[in-house]
C-alpha cells in the first residue's frame, strides 16, 4: 500500500484504470487510455492497474465494476466512475486538475 501512496501523492493529476484481461470494457479501453495520455504527456499520468494481481488494493478501494477509473491529485480521489469513458471526456476531466 504505501507504493501505492507514492503513486498517487504527486502533484499532476494521475489517472488509475482498474481492469482486468478478461473483461471487454476493459480491454476496450485500453486505446483510450493511449490516446488520454498522448494527449496529456507529462501534465498527468496514466496508469493501468490489474484487478487480478493487485487484489488487496482492489478491496481496498472497493473496485467492483471494471473498469473503475479514479483521478487522484496530491494523494486525494478527485473524481471516480466506473465504465467505459472515451477520450475526450477523460482528458477534459483531468485538464480541470492540471
């Protein structure tokens, strides 16, 4: 967990996408999150973790919908759906923290 407090307490915007190999909307988003972080570079991060291999976390955070995308800045959740989302719609929502 405390690697997971590194991830998150920085001071650009991080995007987390929960997802899972055999979930469909998951793996539907994976172009998104590519293009979300083209987008943004180094103004926000993007980072995709498995439900699979990250069980604790998962629990933890009370991820049951996959994906579940969660906007955290400074260590604190800013913003949290679960879904499909595309891209434009997650880059607005992130630039609104930058």
């Amino acid at each position: 967990m405390s690697k997971f407090g590194e991830l998150i307490d920085v001071s650009v915007p991080v995007l987390l996408d929960f997802f899972t190999d055999w979930s469909e909307e998951s793996n539907n988003m994976h172009a998104v999150l590519r293009d979300v972080a083209a987008a943004l570079g180094d103004k926000a991060k993007v980072i995709k973790i498995d439900v699979d291999k990250n069980k604790e976390l998962a629990e933890a955070l009370r991820v049951k919908g996959l994906p579940t995308l969660i906007i955290y800045k400074n260590g604190e959740m800013k913003w949290r759906q679960s879904g499909e989302q595309d891209a434009n719609t997650l880059i607005g929502l992130i630039q609104e923290y930058v």
